[in-house]
C-alpha cells in the first residue's frame, strides 16, 4: 500500500472510533483526577486505547473479521454477529450518535425542536457517504479526519498555552489508585467491541487498495492500529488536560460534555460554540457512517443481502429510533452490550493464541459461554440489579469483579487448559511418528 493510502486508512480507523463519547469522557476523567492526571490516563489509554489496538491487529492476523467466529457453531456464530451490530448499530450505537450531534451541535444555537429534521439531515448525508464504500478512506480518511483533527489541535493548543486553570487535589477515587481507576474507566469505554464491528470496514478498505494477501493484510492492519493508537492516544490526553485545567469554570459540571462546552465558551467565546459544534458533528458523522459500513457488509458477505438494501434499512431504523425510542431501546440494549463485550474480547483472544483454527472449536465455546456468564454477572454489578448479600460475597470470592472484569481470569484458564493440552497433543503426536 503506498505510504498516502496507509496514512489514510490510519486517518480513517482514528475518525470511525472518535465518537462524541470518545471526546466529553476523558474531560469528566480529567477533571476528578486532577493532580492525578497523568496516572489515570496511563491506566485509561491501557484499556481505552490498548483493547481496541489489539483486536484490529488479531483481525487483521486473521485476515477477516468473520474469521473470528469461525471455529464456533454456524447458529452461534450468526447470532453473536446479528446481535452485535444490532447494538452497535440502529439499536443504540447509530441512535446515541445522532441525537449527541444534535443535543451539543444544533441545541444550543436554536430555541425549538428540531431533532427530527436534523435527523432526516444528518441520516440522509450518513447514507450518501455509505452507499460508496470504496471512496470510504477518502471521504473520512483524506477530508473529513484532517479537518476534525486541525479543529481538536486549536483546542489542545488553547489548553495547553492558555489554560484556564490549573489541576487540583483530585478527588476520593483518584487520590491513592488513579491508575486503576483509569483503567476500569478505559475498559468501560467498551471501544474493544467497536473495534470489533469496524474491522469489517478497516479490513475491506485495506483490501480496496489492492492488498489482498494475507501477510500483508496483517502487515498493514498493524501499521494502520499503531496510527489508530498514536492519535487517539493525543486526542484523549488532550480532552483530559482540558478537563484538568477547567476546574474555574466547571467545578459543579454534571459530565464531560457540560465541561468541554463550558471550556470552549471560556477560551472562545461565541466561536468556540461554533468549533465545538463542528467537532461533534463531524465526529458523529464519521461513526455513523463506518458503522453503516460495518453493518451492510455483515449482512451482504454472510447473506447475500444488497449493501444499499441494508444500509438504508440501518439508516431509517436509526432516525425513527432516535427520534421516538431511544430511551426504551437504552435499557434494553445497554445490558447486552455489557455482556457481548467481554464475549467479543473472548473471541479476540482465543483468536490471537489459536488463530481461528476450526478444529478447536470446543475452546472456542467455553470461551464465549464462560464469558458470557461471567459477563452476565458484570452486568448485573454495573446495572446495580445484583444483591447486596450476593454482591459482598462476590467481592471477596470472584477476582476483578470490582473492576467490572470477573470474565477475564476465568477466560485466561480457559485458554491456558487448552492451550496445554494443545500442546500435549502436538507432544504425543511428534512420539507416535
């Protein structure tokens, strides 16, 4: 791939994960660990940044997103994939991103209601930029993504030459663990499962441009991670500096978005709404476009359906719901993606120690079945439905349930028994010849 082209792709993988949650978490993150800063971001890039790193190279090892549910049962397979753009998708994904477009991008400059014209708007331009993904890398990668990343450099230079304050004392949860706080934070993120569904996209641009075999697919795929990684590592220290320093003007702030709006006020005045309102949107509408992508080449590769057939359906499923349902569908959606997350990284790391070899379909299995369980009882911990008698208990028995992470040891022993006998088997093997 020529060196424009890779650099591209790389711009491209950055603008699909650089949601408008991406951009106002690492304010709230900043603004709590203060002094701590540093040490919380360690932890936060770890997970935030580390996870999604990670499985867009183990897909790109394996030449195919879809290579990843391969060595499970053809139902199980189908079912996880269905369900996972389902959620990253129209139910929750798509819908989240249009109305945080609206609410920070549009809102604050009208006094009426106007969420279901500019969701007609915004839907449609998703749409046109979809229905061509060939020219995805350049839309996003050589158009879009400069301009978002000139536009977040004028806000981390103003914060970094003229802050408005400086970090203070930081709070209760970043005083003595910053570092694990940061990095339960980063895992909640849940930028792994994401990673998961733009590999589709990331893997069929790289394939666009020529690069079909599969070591250097793989090749390519680390490079454009590795890019991936360097700019959005920049983008979240420099959200999270400006969170630090805006202690003078958003001390009683409800949530990073409240922060990163009070701050571009106090830097830019009027025109800092303007800045702040183009970085959204445009945020908002690099992922929905990649994860439109994502969902109608799914659905054409392992159905037959036709892209535009799907990516339209995705697309009006998205306006309707985040016009009258987004609510409803939030309850229902949150819980099952706390769950396919760790079944997602599951299956990312049975991938990177046995790259989808079919004949080891049972490790696969265990792997998604205990992850789900124990995912499941995350879940529960997360939502606040689990007991507090059975919670105590598990707080003391099950290992990283405080840190919402109770599937990952499990899962490791699960992978370390197989891995074993893998190669017990090779061992015997080797005696019998």
């Amino acid at each position: 791939m020529k060196k424009q082209d890779l650099f591209a792709t790389g711009l491209m993988t950055f603008a699909l994960f650089l949601g408008a949650g991406n951009l106002i978490f690492p304010p709230s993150l900043g603004l709590e660990a203060g002094t701590n800063l540093f040490p919380a971001m360690a932890g936060f890039l770890i997970t935030a940044v580390g996870l999604p790193t990670f499985t867009l190279i183990v897909l790109g090892r394996i030449s195919s997103s879809q290579n990843l549910t391969r060595p499970l049962p053809n139902w199980m397979g189908s079912t996880f994939w269905v369900l996972l753009f389902t959620a990253i998708g129209p139910a929750f994904g798509m819908p989240r991103a249009v109305t945080v477009a609206y609410e920070m991008g549009v809102k604050p400059f009208t006094s009426s209601d106007h969420l279901m014209l500019f969701s007609i708007v915004f839907s449609a331009v998703t749409l046109l930029l979809a229905f061509k993904p060939g020219r995805l890398v350049d839309y996003i990668g050589k158009v879009m993504t400069p301009m978002l990343i000139l536009m977040l450099l004028a806000l981390a230079c103003a914060a970094i030459f003229s802050p408005l304050g400086m970090p203070q004392a930081p709070t209760a949860d970043y005083q003595n663990n910053a570092m694990t706080n940061g990095l339960i934070q980063g895992y909640m993120t849940m930028d792994a499962i994401a990673a998961v569904g733009f590999g589709w996209v990331i893997i069929q641009a790289i394939g666009s441009k020529g690069v079909t075999e599969p070591k250097d697919v793989a090749n390519t795929s680390f490079k454009v991670a590795v890019i991936y990684a360097v700019l959005m590592s920049g983008c979240y220290l420099a959200m999270g500096y400006v969170g630090a320093t805006s202690t003078p003007v958003a001390a009683n702030a409800a949530n990073g978005g409240e922060i990163l709006t009070r701050y571009v006020a106090g830097e830019f005045g009027a025109y800092g709404q303007w800045l702040l309102a183009a970085i959204i949107v445009m945020a908002c509408l690099t992922t929905t476009v990649g994860l439109t992508n994502a969902c109608a080449e799914y659905y054409k590769q392992s159905f037959s359906a036709p892209f535009s057939m799907t990516a339209t359906i995705v697309v009006v499923l998205t306006g309707v719901i985040a016009n009258f349902g987004l609510e409803q569908i939030l309850k229902v959606s949150l819980p099952a993606i706390l769950v396919l997350c760790p079944v997602a990284i599951a299956l990312v790391l049975a991938a990177f120690v046995f790259p989808a070899k079919r004949s080891l379909s049972f490790t696969f299995v265990a792997m998604v079945v205990t992850a789900f369980v124990f995912g499941g009882i995350d879940a529960l911990s997360i939502l606040g439905q689990m007991p507090e008698s059975m919670s105590a208990t598990l707080e003391q028995s099950l290992p990283l349930y405080n840190a919402h992470a109770s599937w990952f040891l499990p899962c490791v022993i699960v992978l370390a028994l197989s891995r074993l006998q893998s190669v017990k088997s090779a061992l015997q093997a080797k005696m019998a010849n």
